[in-house]
C-alpha cells in the first residue's frame, strides 16, 4: 500500500447542487463529496482497529476535482485512487460543455492505459465506470430505487464485504442495464436487488463500485427525499422511502470494504 494513500475525489455534484461550498471535517476543508468519502474511510480504519488489530491507520491524503464547472483533473501519476462521486445528473447525457462525456473519457483512458490507480464510484460514479467500460446507464423501467435497500450478495460478495446481505441507502432512476462484456475485462459479480441487476462492477484491485449509497446517513437521505417529494417521486414512494430511512444499513460494511480494496497490493 503505497503511503501517503493519495485519493482524487471527482466532485460531480453536491446532493443540492452546492458543488463548490466547502465543508470542514477533521481540521481540513472538503467538497461535500470529499468530505463523505473521508468520513467513510475514516470510519471503515476505525472499525478494522477494532476487528482485525490495524493498529497502524493509512495516512489518507485526498483532494477534490470540481469535474463539472471547472473540468478539472489530477495528474495521474500523483494519484494512487480516483473516487467518482454521485450526481443529481443524467450519467447517459453529454453533460453543459459535455463535462460527463469528458469525465467518461478520462475514467476510460485511465483504465486501458495503466493498472496501478484504483477506481472507486458510488451511483453516478458506478454508471459512469460503467459507461467508461462500453455500458450505456438507461432509466430504469422498474423506477426509482430509495432508501434503505436489501442487497443479495453473490458468493464472491459475500467474501468481499464479509457479510451474508447487505442493507444500503439507495437513490437512483438510472441503472447499468448489464455487465461490460469485453473479454479483456474480468468482471465479477458482487450482488443485487429487486430493482437492481448490477448494484457492483468489480475487477480485482483494479475497480470497486456500486449503485448504492455507503456514505449516506439518514439525516442526509430524509433532506434528500424531502427535496425530491412531490417533483422526482410521487407522495407514495416518498412515504414508503421515509418509512425505510432510518433503518440499519451497512454502510460502514462498505467502507471497511473500500479500504481493504485500496489497502491490497
């Protein structure tokens, strides 16, 4: 494990659109993006302390790209991660200045011309690894996918994560409709939903991402859904997601996962 363990965050949109606030979090500023992808990491080290005697936490290093507005990327070489954040935007849209195309294509030269940076995504993120893979993300025909979810793991995700199932917050209309199919790929099947097929792609340290929402609490998902009632989901969904909001998730399961993933050699 390379140290510092240097970690690009790809800020493709705040939940509200608030791109460029910063937010404070352990003595240092962050995008929102940032700053849940850090807090996530951090909670995954502490728990792996307790679990599995870590007693020498990864010094975590990471610094947010405005991908959207300012197109910004990090010299690879510089880098030992890339996360790709979620976005209220359209993963199958050019994007304004064609800002997701662009992302798309820096995602996709990343993985065909070098093997030593990880990449990471969550929802967006996920369709957008997918898209880079030759998976175009579709609407979902089932509909929206929100709140708290049961994922049924494969026998391999079941490895991964260390647990039997998983609960995780969701919220998504888009979904990557199938697995890349390239045979230079070796994608391996992690877990589903009812709603969802492919809710992970993953390639052995090399790609780790899924449809769900790991960095999400319920404080964050309820201003989310509150915002989303009565203009993207209808008063029903809405109730029924509240009713799901504050169950127990596995979201630091995930976390612990993220960071045993960019911890392997």
């Amino acid at each position: 494990m390379p140290s510092p363990l240097r970690i690009a965050v790809f800020e493709c949109d705040g939940p509200f659109g608030e791109l460029m606030k910063r937010y404070s979090y352990g003595g240092k500023e962050y995008g929102i993006c940032g700053m849940l992808f850090k807090r996530l990491l951090d909670a995954g080290a502490s728990k792996l302390e307790v679990e599995s005697g870590l007693y020498k936490r990864p010094n975590i290093v990471i610094s947010s790209y405005d991908v959207v507005n300012k197109q910004e990327y990090p010299e690879v070489e510089k880098i030992d991660a890339v996360f790709v954040s979620g976005s209220r935007y359209d993963s199958f849209a050019p994007g304004d200045n064609n800002w997701i195309l662009n992302l798309v294509t820096f995602i996709k030269t990343l993985l065909q011309t070098q093997s030593r940076v990880k990449v990471i995504g969550v929802c967006f993120g996920h369709q957008v690894i997918g898209r880079a893979y030759g998976v175009m993300p579709i609407r979902n025909p089932l509909g929206w996918e929100i709140s708290v979810t049961p994922i049924t793991l494969t026998e391999r995700g079941k490895r991964v994560f260390g647990r039997d199932s998983l609960k995780l917050h969701q919220m998504h209309r888009d979904i990557i409709p199938h697995y890349p199919l390239s045979d230079s790929v070796s994608v391996e099947p992690l877990g589903s939903s009812t709603h969802c097929a492919v809710q992970f792609i993953y390639i052995q340290n090399r790609v780790l991402s899924l449809q769900g929402h790991p960095e999400y609490d319920c404080g964050l998902a309820t201003q989310i859904l509150d915002r989303r009632r009565g203009v993207a989901i209808d008063e029903a969904m809405y109730r029924e997601g509240m009713d799901r909001v504050g169950d127990a998730h596995d979201g630091g399961v995930v976390g612990v996962g993220f960071l045993r993933f960019l911890m392997e050699d």
